[in-house]
C-alpha cells in the first residue's frame, strides 16, 4: 500500500466507489486505517454533509490534497496513513474551486427570449474569453436531441436551452465574433451541431482536446472534459454525475446545474495547458534571463553588465518552440526554430 503524508487541518478530495466528497482533517484513525473529516460537502453537487464523516481506506479510491496545512512532522506517526492511492496534490486550489462553484451555483438558466436573455446578451457581448459546450451533441449535427449550450467567463456562467428556443441571431453573432475567444473540448462536434442545425459556425476556437493530443507524446486518445480535469488538474475520476440527462423536459435544478459544471472548469484547464504545459520552455527561458543579472554576487561585473549600451543577456535567450508534439518528419519541416 502507498503511503500519503496527511496531517490534521488539511483539506482533501476524496474519491470513493460512487462519490466525491471533500472536508478539512480532523482526525486520523489507529493504524492508519481511516480518516475523519469535518466541514464535509458533497463535490458533485456542492451540498454540504452534515456532521463529521469517517472514510475507510477500504472505501477510498484516490485522495487528492487541495490545501496543504503544515509541513508533516516525522516524529508523529499519526501523520501518516497508508491508502491504496498514490499521493497527490490538485493542480487548483480551493479558493479557485469555491469560486467555480459558486458560479455553478448562481448559474443562470434560459429557455426564452425575455429580460433575462437580453440581459446575458448584453454581458456577453463585453467578454473577451468564454467557455462552450453543450449537451446531447454526441452524433454531431446526427444527434438525435441537442439540448443545451452552456457558456462560462470568469465571473458568470448561463445556460441557454436550445431545444426550446433554439440560437438566436444576436446570441449567434456572440459565437462566430472574431473579438471573443472561445474556450470548447471536442470542438468538432460543437460546430458540427451549431453549423448544421442551428445556422451558428463557431469563430476561433481554443480546444482542450487538441491542446492534449498537441502536447502528449504517448496518448492520441479521445479524451473526455473529466479525463482531461483529472490528467491536468488532478481533480477525481468521478466528480461529474454521469447518471444525469438531459433530453427530458422541464429541466430540474440538478440537471441544469450538471450542465453549468461541465462548462465551468475548461477555463482553468485552458490556462494550465497554455501556461504549464505549452508555454513551459517560454517560462523557464524567461526566469532564466529574469535572473541573469541578479544572480551574481560581484557588483562589479553587474557594473560591466549595465554600462556597456547594450544587454548582453538577451544574446543568451534560446530560441524555443511550443511543446507540441511532432513527428520526425515534421520536426524535420520545422527545423528552424521560433524566433522571441
């Protein structure tokens, strides 16, 4: 069994057979066979548990640590429990994950055009980045029963159901606008549908989907928005609900809300492939630069550095290319690297 350092005051993600919760550490059993949370909440509906909760390591799957507390004595063996996942630590923290559910939560469900429809209209028409997906698209302009297109910003997230009220012209115009950037996993069925069913191609697309297969040396699979959240982020196998539909109608609160979660976390998966995975040589040549004129110690040759006219460091910055996958034959095409 591995072993995963946990203390007291920590807050956790727990993946089990059926569920995910998440709760701050308030005890962990004799022989580190359980642990005993408090503060509990429910991560597929954001519901909290009454009570303080003990999970067994017979039960728990996978645990992920969302909020670190302080460092692990070695001294205290309580401090360890063996479980049969291996240690991990989410690639998001839990200030970011509240406010994500917090926007799940005052999400905004549309079926018509009225005040509330405008409204969003005219919010959405100042964003720069947005986030898309939609429900029931799985045949592509096939499918059966398109039903609801789903859009996030940082700041709000409105699901329009476009089975009732289809895409109108000014909510269309938002899609194909060449000023907004648009976040999708899966892209090709998105457009599919919204070009050949609804008269609304899609402008210029950011996909979470390419962006892994772009930068993934060993893996050209189809993956999912929850597998890529749990490969990236590191968040559960198991945190959407996928019992939950949405071809019938009227829609209750826990579908629109599952809908609104499935759009609300691709804007933060977007920002880590760009930034940790595709821009990572950017970063590191960056740092590397940033310190060139601090790093030494002798004020003298920084005195030589700054008076001869011109910055000698910046003849040091490697050229790089994003980490993208190639093949040899295409490495071969590019062999002239990208000038910064």
């Amino acid at each position: 069994m591995d072993k995963l350092d946990l203390i007291k005051g920590q807050i956790l993600l727990l993946e089990l057979e059926d569920e995910c919760v998440i709760g701050e550490i308030l005890h962990i059993g004799a022989k580190k066979s359980f642990v005993r949370l408090q503060n509990v909440r429910d991560f597929q509906s954001n519901l909290p548990i009454r009570g303080n909760q003990d999970y067994y390591s017979s039960e728990i799957r996978s645990i992920k640590i969302i909020e670190q507390s302080d460092p692990v004595d070695p001294c205290n063996a309580s401090s360890v429990v063996s479980t049969t996942a291996a240690q991990s630590v989410t690639r998001i923290d839990l200030d970011d994950v509240q406010e994500i559910f917090d926007r799940i939560n005052a999400h905004v469900f549309i079926h018509q055009t009225d005040m509330k429809y405008h409204d969003a209209i005219k919010y959405l028409k100042t964003q720069k980045l947005i986030a898309l997906t939609m429900e029931g698209i799985a045949g592509g302009r096939h499918a059966s029963a398109p039903s609801l297109l789903s859009i996030s910003t940082l700041e709000r997230i409105y699901v329009f159901d476009v089975m009732w009220m289809n895409v109108p012209n000014d909510l269309r115009m938002i899609l194909a606008s060449s000023k907004v950037r648009r976040v999708v996993h899966n892209g090709r069925l998105l457009e599919d549908v919204l070009k050949h069913r609804y008269g609304a191609p899609l402008g210029k697309c950011f996909d979470t989907l390419v962006a892994h297969v772009s930068t993934s040396y060993d893996d050209q699979s189809e993956l999912t928005i929850q597998q890529c959240l749990s490969k990236y982020l590191n968040l559960p196998n198991n945190f959407f609900d996928g019992n939950i539909t949405f071809a019938n109608r009227p829609l209750n609160e826990n579908q629109r809300k599952a809908a609104a979660k499935n759009v609300a976390f691709l804007l933060a998966l977007q920002d880590y492939l760009v930034h940790e995975v595709m821009l990572e040589p950017f970063y590191q040549s960056c740092n590397r630069y940033g310190a060139s004129l601090a790093a030494g110690d002798e004020h003298y040759t920084s005195i030589l550095k700054l008076s001869k006219g011109r910055n000698e460091d910046l003849i040091d910055i490697d050229r790089f290319k994003l980490n993208l996958r190639q093949s040899d034959e295409h490495k071969e095409e590019c062999s002239t690297p990208t000038t910064v």
